[in-house]
C-alpha cells in the first residue's frame, strides 16, 4: 500500500509564494498609517448655512445619519494629525 502523505503537504514554492504576498500587504498597510488625509476648514457662514439645511431636512433622512458619520471621520482625520 502506498503512503499517501506527501499529497497533503504543500509545495516549498506556493509556501514562498503565500509568504512574500503577505509580507507586501504588511509594508503596503504600514505605508497607509503614516498618511493623513487632509481635513478641509470651514467659514462659520457655511456651517450655520449647513446647519439650515439640515434641519430643513424631512424627519428620519439617512443623510443626517450620514453626515454623523462624516463627522467621526472629520474628527479621526484630525487626530491623525
């Protein structure tokens, strides 16, 4: 009887192969922490006129859920900073 256990063992090759495309995703990722996006400043005339619209908008809209969202990001972008 044949020993089948060399069919579950998986090539030197695909090993190398598996380990150098996680190491890129390491380095890519690690390059991607150190960046910023840059936060953009608004005039307090375009805040309270923001502010109008909003509250102009239908009770439940899934942009004020949104626009939540947007502030969170805002906030994290400036503590990357």
């Amino acid at each position: 009887m044949k020993s089948n256990g060399r069919c579950w063992t998986l090539p030197a090759a695909a090993l190398l192969i598996a380990m150098l495309w996680l190491s890129a995703c390491a380095v890519a990722s690690s390059d991607r922490l150190t960046t910023c996006p840059p936060v953009v400043d608004y005039s307090a005339a375009d805040l309270a006129w923001a502010a109008g619209e909003v509250e102009a908008l239908p009770e439940g809209a899934v942009l004020v859920r949104m626009l939540g969202d947007y502030a969170v990001l805002r906030e994290q972008a400036r503590a990357c900073r």
